[in-house]
C-alpha cells in the first residue's frame, strides 16, 4: 500500500544500496499480485470503514 512508510522505507534501501525509486517501485509492483501499489481509500473503500 502506497503509504509515507513505504516512502521512508524506499528512502532507506535507497541509501543503503544506491538503488533508484524507479528500480524499487518497478520490483516492488512486479512483487505484488494486483501487479500495481494499491491506495490508502482504496482500502478504506473496501473495508466499509470512514
């Protein structure tokens, strides 16, 4: 899920192996079976929560 601690998570494997955004968001969707990064109220609209 697309979230700021997918975003700090990125930002750290970034630091520590010089490996771009791009590079992590294309393996990183390639990884999940959706085949893209699912939204915070997407999954809000699917639990019935708000």
């Amino acid at each position: 899920m697309e979230t700021a601690l997918l975003t700090d998570s990125f930002a750290a494997i970034m630091a520590k192996t010089g490996r771009t955004e791009a590079e992590l968001r294309r393996d990183f969707t390639n990884s999940n079976p959706q085949g893209r990064q699912v939204q915070p109220d997407e999954v809000v609209a699917r639990s019935g929560a708000r």
